[in-house]
C-alpha cells in the first residue's frame, strides 16, 4: 500500500511540473490579487505554485514528526520489551536453581536412607551370623538375603 501511494504522490508531482513548465507563460502573467486590506499586483500562479509548496512543507514536516514519534513508541515498547524478557530469564534462572537444590537435596536424603538401610541390614546379617559387628561397612549379596528370609 505504501509503495502504491508513494507512486501515485510521484505520478501528481510530475504532472503538476510537467503543466508548470509547458503554462510558464502564463503563470507569469501579472494579475491583481486581493488580500482584504491589501491590493498587490503579482504573478498569480507563482503564488499559487508558493502557496502548494508551503501546504506540501507543511505536511511533509508533520508526516516526519508522525514517523519520528512512531519510532521512538516502537523503541520505548522494544525496551519494555527486552526488560520483561530479561525479568522472565531471571524468574526462570531462578526456578531452575531452586529445582536443582530441591534435587541435590533429595538425592542427599536418599543416599542417607540407603545408607542407613545397608548399615542395618549388615547389622542385621552379623548378628544372625554370630558375628560382632566391627562399623565395617561390608556389602550384603543377594544370597544371603534369600537365605535369612
């Protein structure tokens, strides 16, 4: 949309310059302009061709003045943006921290009980054995746990 109405502005500029140049004669041609409390004598379509210059001028500075305004809103939301994301990469960052203590916790407690489990369960095959236990840790073989049950 924005190349077709850059196309058709071209297309309306050079026609209007293309019926400037081919009626010089007469855009020159002096001519009695009223302006209320003022009577001039001067080419009337060179004011004309002034007055569309200064309306074009006009409007091509606020046409800037949108685009420029448009990009710093673009900016700002880019950076609001960009801060949220870096917020949810620390959220995250920290969730994921949390987790991996919660797990090395877990897995602290779990080798505590296993541990705890073997050393009863060695306790447990010395004295059926007669053996005093000596605080040894000795593995426990599946044979002997099938022959005590």
């Amino acid at each position: 949309m924005q190349k077709i109405s850059t196309y058709l502005a071209w297309v309306a500029t050079a026609i209007i310059a293309a019926l400037v140049v081919l009626n010089w004669n007469v855009m020159m041609a002096n001519a009695q302009i009223d302006l209320l409390f003022l009577q001039i004598s001067a080419p009337l379509g060179v004011v004309m061709l002034a007055a569309a210059g200064g309306l074009f001028a006009i409007f091509f500075v606020l046409y800037l003045r949108n685009q420029i305004s448009s990009l710093m809103e673009t900016r700002r939301l880019l950076k609001e943006v960009q801060r949220a994301h870096d917020l949810a990469d620390k959220a995250e960052a920290s969730r994921i921290e949390n987790l991996h203590k919660l797990i090395s916790t877990e897995f602290r407690l779990l080798n505590e009980r296993l541990s705890l489990s073997e050393r009863v369960s060695t306790a447990a095959v010395a004295a059926e054995s007669g053996k005093p236990d000596d605080g040894e840790f000795r593995p426990v073989s599946l044979t002997e746990i099938v022959s005590r049950n």
